[in-house]
C-alpha cells in the first residue's frame, strides 16, 4: 500500500504517525467551526428563499399598485430585498468561516442584526397598514340589516384585535432566534483562536486554502 505524502514548500515528504494525529487532532478542533459554517449555508438558502418569495410577488403587486396611489406591498418588497441582501452576505460569510476566516464571525452575527430590524419594521410597518385600512363596512355599504351590520362590526373588531398581538409575536420570535443565532456566532470566535493558537501552521495552511 502507498504511503500517504505531503507536499510543503514544494518538498514531496512522506506523512509520519505524528503528523497524522496532528491532523486528526486539528479536524476535531475544527468540526465545531465547520458546522457553524454549514449553518451559515442553510440559514443563508432559507434567508433566501422566504426573501424571493417575498420580494417578487411584493414587487409585482407594487408596480401596479403605485399606479392607484397603493403602496401597502411596499413593506413586503423591502423586507424581503433585505433578506435576499442578507442571504449573499450570510452565504459568503459562511464559506469564509469554513476556512477559518475570523473576520466572518462578526459578519454573520452583524446580519442577524440587519434581519431581525428589517422584520421588527415590518411587522410595525404591516401593523399600521392594517389597522389604518378601510373597515369592512365603510367598503361594502349598508348591509340592509341593523344585525347584521353588527356582526359584521363585531367580527371585524376582533379580528384587528389580534393585529398589533399577532406581528409582536412575530417580531419577538425573530429577535429571539436571530439572537439566538448571533451568539451561536460569536461563540466561534474563541474556537477559531483556539484552533489557531494549537494547530501546526502546516496544518493550518490546507485548512485555509480548503485541502482539509
């Protein structure tokens, strides 16, 4: 069986025992780092695909709806542009990080910041919208029946009841997972310097051009 080889500086050498555990040992120090990188990957498609999903059908609805002086897609349009925006940078911020990039921590915990803002504006945003618009009635006219219009009233009562409840939770959850998110990040940092600090700059080298 071939032994294994390393090539440094240009120097063909055989790959001893010792060097082998080096490098055993650098892998585990840096599995915790790799799948921070790999959760950067998945949040950057999610961020993504909710983003475009947003923005596009938003943007289309705008563009006819600015013609009748209609701006409520507006909100959606920009919410969703900004976590397309956030979905490159996290993307680009997770494969840095994979190579041992310190620099990408800050970069990925900053972009929790930029998309909990852009949904916590939303949200206040779409809240506003929804309580300012035209009641039910005042659309549809008399309902001919005192009752009836009384219902009417009542159930549309309760439903904007639950607007401001409905988007605080949802700006709430946001902030608390991108939170959540931002100091898994961080938490990364020390890892990195770590692995640094007890890695054989060798090793270190093919772990930042991506050879292992």
């Amino acid at each position: 069986m071939p032994s294994l080889r390393l090539s440094v500086a240009g120097v063909d050498a055989p790959i001893s025992g010792e060097q082998l555990d080096e490098m055993h040992r650098a892998k585990v120090s840096a599995k915790p780092i790799l799948r921070a990188a790999k959760v950067a990957t998945f949040n950057a498609w999610t961020a993504g695909i909710i983003g475009g999903t947003a923005a596009v059908p938003s943007a289309i609805f705008l563009a006819f709806g600015v013609m009748q002086g209609d701006w409520t897609s507006l909100p959606a349009t920009l919410v969703g542009s900004v976590l397309v925006w956030c979905a490159m940078r996290e993307k680009k911020a997770g494969a840095r990080l994979g190579l041992l990039d310190r620099r990408a921590v800050a970069t990925l915990a900053l972009n929790q910041a930029f998309i909990t803002a852009a949904v916590c504006l939303y949200c206040i945003a779409s809240a506003v919208i929804a309580l300012r618009a035209p009641t039910l009635m005042s659309q549809l006219g008399s309902a001919g029946s005192a009752e009836m219009e009384a219902m009417v009233a009542d159930i549309e009562g309760m439903t904007r009841s639950f607007i401001v409840p409905f988007y605080a939770i949802v700006a709430g959850l946001v902030a608390l997972v991108q939170g959540l998110t931002a100091m898994y990040y961080r938490r990364r940092g020390p890892m990195i310097d770590r692995h640094r600090a007890t890695t054989a700059p060798w090793i270190l080298n093919m772990q930042e051009r991506g050879v292992i």
